[in-house]
C-alpha cells in the first residue's frame, strides 16, 4: 500500500525540501565555527528572524515573498555583523563561558524581540503564503508543488554562489585559511576580523533563507526555531564541526530520513530521528566528532 | 591571573556563618513582614538558588551544561508520580524522585565524558529537548502528554493562605541552606578540589592523577540530584502543577545567568545572583511587559559579564572586607 | 631594517621579556639562541603583532611598529615561520603558497616567485597537488618556509626551523638559509641548536629568563667560556675535544 513509488518520490522530495532548511543552518553553524570556533547557539532565532522579515515584507508592504526572501537575508546578515562586531569581538580571547553566555543570552534576546514585535500583530502563528501555494507540477509519478521546486531550485543557486565564493575567489580561499588555521592566517597579512565578520554575516543570512523556507511551508512562531537548530547541531556534529561538506551532505540526509522516519513511524518520531542519530554516534563513535576539518 | 582553588578557599569565609546569616536574615524578614507576595518571590528564590547550585557544582567540574531544565524537569515529574500513582507522601517523594534525574545525570555525564564547551553544551542542549519528547510522547499515558499532571502540596491541607506561604518559605530556605552547607563542603573536600583541577585543565588534572571520567561522572549525577530537588520541590509548594513547558529552553539558561551574576564556582554566587536577578525580574515587571524583562535582564546580564567577569559576589566581599578592615587595623 | 629596544612582553600578569634590545641590519643573518622558555618565541611573536609589547619598541624600516596587527605586520613585509609550521591542513600545498602569493603587490611576480621556490625545494613541487596534512614533517617546514619567502618580505623570521626534524632535512633547510643569505636576505633565526644557528649567523644574541645576557659576532661568540660550557658541553677553553653530546 504505502510503497507506491510515487508516493515515496514525494516523501523523497517532502526530505529533501525539510533537509534543505538543515543544511542551509548547518552550513552556516559550520562556517562561524569553522572560522571563529564558536557555535551560535542562537541560530534557530536567526533563522526565525528572516522568517518574520519575509512574512512582514509580504504581510505589510506585499512583497513577493521570493524577492522578499533576499531583502530578509542582507537584513538578517546585517544583523549577525553587528552581533559579530558587539557581542563576539570584545569576548575573543577571554574565558570561554562568556562567548556561550553571549550565545545562549541571544536565544532569549531575539526571541523575545520577535515575539514582542509579532505576536501582538498575529496571534501565535503566522505562515508565509506565496501566490502560488495551490499550484503543482504534474510530472506523473508524482505532484511537485511549484512552492517545492522554487525553494529547491533557490536554496541551490545559493549554494553554487557559496561553494564558487568559498573555492573560486580570493576572498574564499582567505575564509578557508582562517578557518584552518587562524594564526597562519594573520601572518599571511589576512586581516582575521573581518574574516569573521563575514562568516558570521553569511552564516546568518543562510539562516534567514533557511527560515524563509521554513516559514513558506508550514505555520511558524518565534519559538519554531529552536527544534531545527538543534537538528542542525546533531548534524554539524555527525558531519565534523567545520565541515562544510558534512553539513551540506548531513543536512539533507537528515531531512530525508526524517522525512521516511515521519512518513513510516508517525510524527511523534519525526522531532526524535535526530536524537536517536546523535545518540548512535556519542556511543559508537565519540572520537568522530573531535574532526574539524574544512 | 585566576586565583588557585587554594587561594580561593583562604579567602572565602566560613560557609557555616554565612549559612547563619541568611537564615537570621530570612527569620529577621519573615519577624517584619507577612507580606504574601514577597514570601512567594522569596521562596521561588530559594528554590531556584538550589538549582543554580546545581548547575554551578557541575560546572565548578569544568562541565558548562545548557540542558539543566532536563533534570529539573524530571524531578517534578518523578516525584509527583511516586506521590500521585503510588502514594508517598510528598515529603518523601520530594527525596526519592531526584534519584531519577540523578541516575541521567550519570547517563549523560558517561556519554558526553569526551565532549568539552561547545560539544558539551549543543549535546546537553539537544538532550532537554529529547526529554521533554519522551515525557509528551512516549510516556504520555503516564505524564497526560502537553495537559500535564497535578501535584499534591508538601503541606498539610488545613493551612490558611497565610501559613501555607510561611511554610513554604522556611522549607525552601531549610532547603537551600542544607544545599548550600553540602555543596560548599563539597567544593572544599578532595572531590572539589579534583572538580576544579578538571575544570583548570583537564590534561592537567588526568596527568595529576585525578580520575578525569569519575569526576566529571560523578559531578553530573551530583547536579542531577540537586536541579530534580529544586525541580518537586517547586512543583509541590510553587506551581503545584507540572508540563513539559518545564522542558523549554529558558529553563536550561537561567541557571545559567543566575550563577555568572552571582558569581561562577563558589557555592554563595548562585544564592546571590538568584536573589539579585529574581528580584530585579520582579521589579522590572511591574514597569515594562514579560518581554521587555527578560530582553532587559539578559542585557543586564552582559554587562555583569563585561565588566565584573567574576560576577558579583566578589563585589560583596570587598565590600564586607573594606567595612571589617577597620578594627583590623587598629589591632 | 629592524631595532628592538628595551622590548617587554607578559603573559597575563606573568613577565615574559624584561627589556630586550637587538637589532638586525639589512642584508644581515641575525641568530638569538637560548634554552628552551627563554622566551625567543615570545620575541618573535610580539615582533609579527601575535602578542602585544607590555613596553618597549620595535622599529621596522625606520617606522614603529609594536602593537600592529599581524595581518598589518606581514603586509609591511615580515614574514614568520612559527614554531609548529602552522600550515594550512586542507589546502594543497600550491594553495598553501599562493595564499601567502598575494602579500606582493606585483601579480606577476608571483609566478616568478612560486617557480623560484619550488626550484628551491623541489620535493614540493612533486606534492604541489597534495593536501598540507599529507607531508611529513620535513616537508611541512619546508612548505612553512616555502610559504614565508612567497611573500618576499623585507625581513624572515624563522622560529627553530630545525626542531624535530632529521639531520638531511636539517642539512637542506640551512643550506637554503645560507643561499638566502647570500642572496643578500635578511634573516632573524630562533634556535636551541647554537651550533647550526651560529654558522650561518652573522652575529648572535644570548637570551636567558628573558633577557640578553650576551652578544657579539657568531664566531666570538662559539668560543666564549660561556657558550662552550652551557651550550655545546665543551670546557671552557682550549681546544675541543668533542664532549658529551
Ligand atoms: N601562551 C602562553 N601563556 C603563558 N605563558 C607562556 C605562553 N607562551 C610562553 N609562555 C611563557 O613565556 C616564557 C617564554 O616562552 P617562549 O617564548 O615560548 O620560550 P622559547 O621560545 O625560548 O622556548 C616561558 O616561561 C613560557 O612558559
Ligand atoms: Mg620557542
């Protein structure tokens, strides 16, 4: 019954567009670790915030939510430089409680800025409707939801800018040197603060594509984005902290394992699969996640 | 340069009298004032200043946890199972429910016994969340899923509003004070003093001959056991209610900043920082919104952490120690 | 090209350099040698802008430059090769070289450069393709030094580019450091090994607990009592009979 192949493409696809939203904030876990060693704990209410920025573009000044989306990454990204310039620089260097302070003291910030400036507006959930919420794709097998293939199609094109930025120019080859060693960086004359600067201003403008996403296909609140912070987190860690390859590939494997573990197991296990992994690997293979590579 | 734990125990006074001192000065309040809502603000501050010393023991072993709420949380839930489905009455279960949120922590101190700072925290992190699942999910024929439980009160049903709200301040005082005394003994004690050679440096210590893994095991079920005490307890006196709301992350930060307010690895920071943060909190709430608070105290938060990095008992200290310095000199 | 004067430096409230003065002129192969924690690192590092003098000067090229950025000094043309190598792991080793490549201004003379290097060491152009991770130890310091002269400073610095290393390898590396010299380089070279370093050194600096305790030209300072008996197991004079190694 349930093994109809075009109903597992569309739980394939379902995985695919879910993992898109993991990979986007892994990646940029991954990036600002790789370059600052720091995790930002604060990613999910990032990642919420772009979301809210491309509801209100679409919501208040009718936006499309699709041109809405870049507005709400420069917007986003903007923020995480100014998190980056007052809250992470003056830390540097000091005891490294204060950085998880500073990073656990965001959570509660950003959400309770959002949800100050939101709820009120628009009761508890809001969700981003684009015009083309009821239209599909008829490939045969199975319905693509035109929504799907947009955001699939996005979140690539966004990727490929990344991996060409990171790989084919100058300033990414600079970003991979301050991420592999910080002190051969500087004495190659790269100026490592700004590298940073802009790890964590990218990274925090993937979050806000990722909960753009996130936002389009299902009801969100500033709360919602905790859950698929700390998915990110288990697969930031299966995929070696700094690793943008592990991010990108564990990112969408999760959404897709997800996506068979919801559809065969019922949804009281979809929030569990990335427990249980994380839990798998602590126990088999605990020296793993020491690897940080990039 | 940080001052060594030797150091630091020379200079710290007796934990006994300080002891003395915050139940004289609760009796001295609770002597002027019957005032309800101040008894309960208190005695939520007692409350929680044991699950701020939980969190800061395990971290005085170099173990930064951001999943605290794990253990409270379980705490209540247990103890108010054991009095609600097999009749204990509070006052025991109160006790023997923190067991199971002690025996975690030794699940999740042997699990993460290779994982430092940021490893550490995304992983306790991650596990709040875990748990707060399994109690909605898994084990929600037990625990009546997001609706929650009731929890039967600590105390006698006859009480008036009055002598129930006394009642419960002393007992959360009695509480905290007896935590405090244990924790503050414990820092001094040759366990301690291994927790903060771990916390130093971890090689160091393994080096030293400190057994790294037992410790830092040990220190997790310690803090197990403290933050599920805080947790029933609060649940049987305060909120007399539980739900996995307990699971949320604000729960897991608090401690947090309660103890870097106060003042990290000393067993009188979580006490004080609780009590200034909380009380701060109370009267920030009745000017600005829920929001607005919270989003002021964490900013508050940082600039503790700017400019007084060792929180602010040290603050109080000095003070104390400028006040007594005097007859000294004259000695 | 480089006065240092009265330079201190701490570790948090721990003193490392208590008032260092040296200089190295142009063109010149200047060695500073001590024992191990006698802080030649630390000289180093604060010179490349790692740490921050607490006191003291640095003058490079007539212009002060304590307290700079790292990023700041290497752009005005020093290069460190730190103790440790400090590659960059995931890169390959041409990478490696052409990151350090954009520190010169002119682009084609970074191919000039990149050829010259790799003539100068050819194992690394056989790996040119090859992750840094995967070179042995030997290699690595070669790619470290490889990666210093691509930004053609005005000034080396080498930090103990013989520790740990076999003897050929070590024979290769100050063979080059003699061929830079002769070139008309100026070096300022770290070393425990006083032998090595004062060889190809013009002139040496001794440094104890973080001081000078002597200076002079390298052979002067081969024969002093001091540096026979402590530091090459020698009597303190007459004619050596080959000691204790
Ligand atoms: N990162 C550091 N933190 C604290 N002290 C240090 C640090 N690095 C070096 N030191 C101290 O400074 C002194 C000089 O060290 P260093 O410059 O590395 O010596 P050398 O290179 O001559 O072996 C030593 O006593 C060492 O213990
Ligand atoms: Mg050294």
């Amino acid at each position: 019954m349930i093994l109809d192949p075009g109903v597992l493409l569309q739980v394939l696809i379902w995985g695919l567009v879910i993992g898109s939203v993991y990979m986007l904030l892994a990646t940029g876990l991954t990036l600002i670790f790789g370059v600052m060693k720091v995790i930002n704990f604060a990613h999910g209410e990032l990642m919420m915030t772009g979301a809210f920025l491309t509801f209100l573009l679409w919501h208040a000044l009718g936006l499309h939510p699709y041109l809405g989306v870049f507005v709400s990454m420069a917007g986003v990204g903007l923020l995480g430089i100014a998190v980056e310039r007052l809250g992470f620089r003056p830390l540097r260097g000091t005891a490294k409680i204060n950085e998880i302070f500073l990073s656990i003291a965001l959570i509660l910030i950003l959400q309770n800025a959002l949800a100050r400036a939101f709820i009120p507006y628009f009761r508890e959930y809001a969700q981003i409707r684009t015009p083309y919420a009821h239209r599909v794709f008829d490939l045969g097998l199975l319905n693509l939801r035109y929504d799907f293939a947009i955001l699939l199609g996005l979140t690539w094109a966004v990727m490929l800018g990344l991996y060409l930025l990171l790989f084919r120019t100058e300033f990414g080859r600079e970003m991979r040197g301050t991420s592999q060693n910080r002190l051969a960086a500087a004495l190659m004359g790269i100026d490592v603060g700004r590298i940073d600067t802009a790890s964590f201003g990218i990274g925090a403008g993937l979050a806000a594509l990722a909960g753009s996403l996130y936002g389009i296909i299902n009801p969100f609140s500033p709360y919602s984005g905790t859950l698929p912070a700390i998915k990110a987190f288990a697969v930031i860690i299966l995929g070696g902290l700094g690793s943008i390859r592990g991010a990108v590939l564990g990112g969408l494997l999760y959404g897709v394992v997800e996506g068979f573990a919801t559809f065969f197991l019922g949804g009281a296990w979809r929030d569990a699969t990335a427990f249980i992994l994380l839990l798998l690997v602590l126990l088999v293979r605990p020296e793993g996640i020491f690897r940080e590579r990039a | 340069m940080a001052p060594t734990a030797a150091s630091r125990a020379r200079r710290t006074p007796p934990s006994l009298g300080i002891a003395l001192g915050m139940v004289a000065g609760a009796a001295l309040l609770l002597a002027v004032t019957r005032e309800l809502f101040l008894l309960q603000v208190l005695t939520f501050v007692f409350i929680f200043a044991i699950y701020a010393q939980s969190w800061n023991l395990v971290a005085h072993s170099g173990q930064f946890s951001l999943g605290h709420a794990t253990f409270l949380g379980l705490g209540g839930y247990a103890s108010i199972l054991l009095a609600r489905n097999l009749g204990l009455p509070p006052a025991v279960s109160l006790f023997v429910g923190p067991l199971l949120p002690a025996l975690v922590g030794l699940g999740i101190g042997r699990l993460c016994v290779r994982l430092r700072e940021w490893y550490l925290g995304m992983v306790t992190f991650g596990f709040t969340a875990i748990t707060q699942l399994l109690v909605v999910e898994q084990f929600g024929w037990l625990t009546n899923r997001w609706d929650g439980l009731e929890a039967p009160r600590l105390l006698p049903a006859g009480l008036s509003v009055e002598g129930a709200a006394v009642g419960n301040y002393l007992i959360g005082l009695g509480l905290m004070v007896a935590t405090y005394l244990a924790v503050a003994s414990l820092m001094r004690s040759r366990t301690g003093l291994a927790f903060a050679t771990i916390h130093d440096n971890e090689l160091v210590a393994g080096v030293s001959g400190v057994d790294v893994r037992r410790y830092r095991i040990l220190a997790m079920g310690a803090g197990g056991y403290l933050a599920g005490l805080a947790g029933a307890l609060n649940g049987h006196t305060l909120t007399r209610h539980i739900s996995p709301g307990v699971f949320g992350i604000e729960d897991s930060i608090w401690p947090l900043l309660y103890s870097i307010a106060g003042g990290l690895r000393t067993p009188e920071g979580p006490i004080l920082g609780t009590l200034v943060v909380r009380l701060f909190w109370e009267l920030m709430l009745r000017r600005l919104g829920g929001f607005e608070s919270l989003i002021t105290i964490v900013l508050m938060l940082a600039v503790i952490v700017r400019f007084f990095p060792q929180g602010l008992y040290p603050l109080v200290l000095r003070g104390v120690a400028a006040v007594g310095a005097r007859p000294a000199v004259r000695r | 090209m480089l006065a240092v004067e009265g330079l201190e430096v701490e570790y948090g409230k721990v003193r490392a350099l208590w008032g260092v003065s040296f200089r190295v002129d142009r063109g010149e192969t200047v060695a500073i040698i001590g024992p191990n924690g006698a802080g030649k690192s630390t000289i180093l590092r604060t010179i490349a802008g790692v740490l921050r003098p607490a006191g003291g000067r640095i003058a490079f090229r007539d212009r002060e430059i304590g307290g700079l950025a790292a990023h700041q000094v290497a752009r005005l043309g020093v290069a460190l090769v730190p103790e440790g190598r400090e590659v960059f792991p995931a890169m390959s080793v041409v990478e490696n070289l052409l990151l350090a490549g954009r520190l010169q201004r002119d682009r084609a003379r970074v191919r000039e450069t990149l050829e010259w290097v790799y003539d100068t060491f050819p194992r690394l152009a056989e790996r040119q393709r090859q992750a840094a991770a995967t070179l042995s130890g030997g290699e690595q310091q070669m790619l470290a030094i490889a990666r210093a002269l691509m930004a053609d400073p005005h000034l080396l610095m080498l930090d103990e580019p013989a520790t740990g290393l076999s003897p050929l390898v070590v024979d290769r590396i100050f063979e080059v450091i003699r061929a830079l010299g002769a070139r008309g380089a100026t070096t300022l070279l770290v070393e425990q090994n006083v032998h090595l370093a004062l060889e190809v050194a013009a002139r040496g600096y001794v440094l104890e607990r973080g001081r000078v305790i002597l200076a002079g030209d390298a052979p002067r300072l081969l024969d002093h009592p001091l540096i026979r008996e402590a530091y090459l197991g020698l009597p303190a004079a007459g004619p050596g009979q080959g000691g204790g190694g």
